[in-house]
C-alpha cells in the first residue's frame, strides 16, 4: 500500500485546479481511484476546496497519533490470547507460558496442538497485561506472582551511602550463626529485624529468632530511629540474645544503644541483600497477608497485633518436626546450654 507524500498532494491540488477527474488523477499519481476520493473528502479547506496544505497537516497529525493493534488485541488471534488467559489463571507466569510456545513451535506442533500459528516472547505478554484496555479492565495482572497493578520500571539502583554510624558488615559476624544442623540453624539466640511500611508513615516493627522462627510485633506511630529502638529494647531485653542483624533502614542508626541494653552484637546486611535476612523477609510477606501493603494501621491496636503475632507463632512449622514456634522457643529458653532436639520439644497449646 503507497502512502501519499507532501508532493503527491501538491499535485492533486494542481490536477483540480486544472479540472481533471479523479480517475486520471489516480492514474498520475498512481494509486487508485478511491484512494483519491478518500484523500480529497479529508484534505478539504474553510472553502470546501481541496489543499494540499491541510491534507498534509491532517496526515502528520493522525501519524503520530497511531498506533498499530497489539497482536493480542487483534480478533484473529482470540485462540492464543484465551491459551494465555487460561495459563495465567493456572498461575504460571509469561516466561513460562513463552517458553513452552516456544518449545511447541520448535517441535512442529503449535498449530496442532493449539490451534494458532503465532507465539509471543515474555516481555509482549507483560506489555501486554499492562496496557491493554481489555486486558486492564480483566484485571489479568492479579495473576502475576506479585501481583502489582502497575508495572514496575527496570532501572539500575542508585549506589547506596549508608548514614549508619559504626555500622557493622554481616561479612564479620561469626559464623556459627550461619551454621546448621538438619537443615535449621545450630545456636538459638541469633535474631533479624527490619521495619514494615503502611500509610500516613506508620510502621510495624518485627523481629524473628533465627533458629525457632519465633516472631515479635511493634507498632510504631512513626518509622524512626528513637521509636525502633525502644521498641527493640522493649522486646529483647529480657531474652536471650547473641547477635541481631538488621536492614540498613535510618531507623537502626542507633543501633549501639540497642547493643548496650540488650547485650549482644549488631550487623547490618549488604544494600539490596534481602536474602542475608531471609527469615525476616519471609516474616514481613507474612505480616502483609493479614495488613497488606496500601492499608492503614491508624486503628490498630498493639493487643491485636499481639494477637497477629500469636497467631503466627503457634502455625506449625515443617522444618521444626510440625511443632510451633513458640513451643520450640520455650524449649531452648529453659534449655539454653543444649541444641534443639526437635524429639525433646513437647506439643503444647496452639490455641
């Protein structure tokens, strides 16, 4: 198909003026009869008159505003956009579902199989999700794992500075905290903590005891370094602690005075490292299952927090031989000299 130039209408506007008919403009310029036709209804002035001028400046404006129909929006492709629907319901991810298109075209059996010729790669299934009109009003993206309603840009991370005074790498801590035995760490008393975010700045304060999986809760009015340390002393002080390895959030930065009042030794994990605190991290998923993340905690009281915490902490736990954590934790309270012996720890209430 041509596509009629700024000369072209030139010379359509000339042949008017000269009074030729349509069909001997057609032929030389051409193209065909209706394409003219179509050409001079839109390129019409104030006057009712043909100008090359406002056909142009119609064209150039239309051009930037299209766009070509995403393959998946196109009605010929229905069977491989219902294939998709179908997966992504079935919760696999577009990785997945590209990959096994892909695996089926190699092997001859795309259109046997399913019924479509075409395939798509990963990244149009994503674009694909998030910027369909169709495909946004369905809510597909509810589908993906994270589930996000929007989607995140992939942009490199700014160097981190860290602002904590006297701060202690994870590379240094001692290793017997990384140590284990059948799976579980081998010393009880090594714990994690971070702070989780909700709206209007409130934040939930959570630590976890590496070895039990035992979990402490806090709501904090504001995510600040006085708050986050009275709420960590509050919770610790009393227990047995040997090391705490925190997020580098600005809220630790007085992570010497926790160190002072409870007795034990601080690290800090490597920015963007949220695998070095593991257990923390899969807390804080936790705790969003009952807050998510957009809610608001302004009504909520620590004692139903507590009880969030309970909750948590008498769920068993597979890699405990199915007993609770606080059972586990009890234990090797009243057992601090001895490893954990997951045969010694009695079933006690899970109410």
């Amino acid at each position: 198909m041509k596509h009629l130039m700024a000369a072209d209408r030139g010379k359509i506007e000339a042949y008017l003026d000269e009074h030729y008919t349509q069909k001997q403009i057609a032929i030389r310029v051409g193209v065909s009869k209706s394409c003219i036709s179509r050409e001079i209804a839109r390129g019409l002035d104030g006057r009712g008159q043909y100008s090359a001028f406002v056909a142009q400046c119609n064209y150039e404006s239309k051009r930037k505003r299209s766009r070509q129909t995403p393959i998946l929006d196109n009605p010929v492709n229905y069977r491989l956009r219902n294939y998709l629907v179908a997966k992504l319901q079935s919760g696999w991810d577009p990785s997945q579902i590209a990959g096994t298109l892909k695996a089926l075209e190699q092997q001859g059996r795309l259109l046997s199989e399913l019924g479509f010729k075409v395939r798509v790669c990963a990244e149009t299934i994503y674009e694909w999700i998030y910027t369909s009109a169709w495909a946004v009003k369905e809510k597909l993206y509810q589908y993906l794992r994270l589930g996000r309603k929007r989607r995140k840009k992939q942009l490199g991370r700014k160097v981190h500075r860290s602002g904590i005074p006297n701060r202690v790498p994870i590379h240094v801590r001692p290793a017997i905290v990384d140590e284990k035995i059948k799976g579980i760490p081998a010393r009880f008393g090594d714990w994690e903590g971070d702070s989780v975010l909700f709206l209007h700045k409130r934040a939930i304060n959570t630590l976890n005891e590496r070895l039990t999986g035992f979990i402490c809760l806090t709501k904090l009015a504001a995510k600040t370094a006085e708050l986050t340390t009275l709420a960590v002393i509050d919770k610790l002080q009393n227990r047995i602690v040997h090391t705490l390895t925190f997020d580098n959030g600005s809220e630790f930065t007085r992570h010497e005075e926790i160190a002072n009042q409870v007795g034990c030794q601080t690290y800090f994990a490597d920015p963007y490292s949220s695998f070095q605190r593991g257990a923390n991290e899969n807390l804080n998923r936790q705790l969003r299952a009952y807050l998510p993340k957009r809610s608001s905690i302004e009504d909520l009281t620590q004692e139903e927090l507590e009880d969030i915490a309970n909750e948590l902490n008498n769920k068993p736990r597979k890699r405990l031989g199915w007993r609770t954590p606080r059972e586990c934790f009890e234990w090797c309270c009243n057992h601090p000299k001895e490893p954990l012996q997951l045969e010694l720890v009695a079933f006690g209430s899970r109410i």
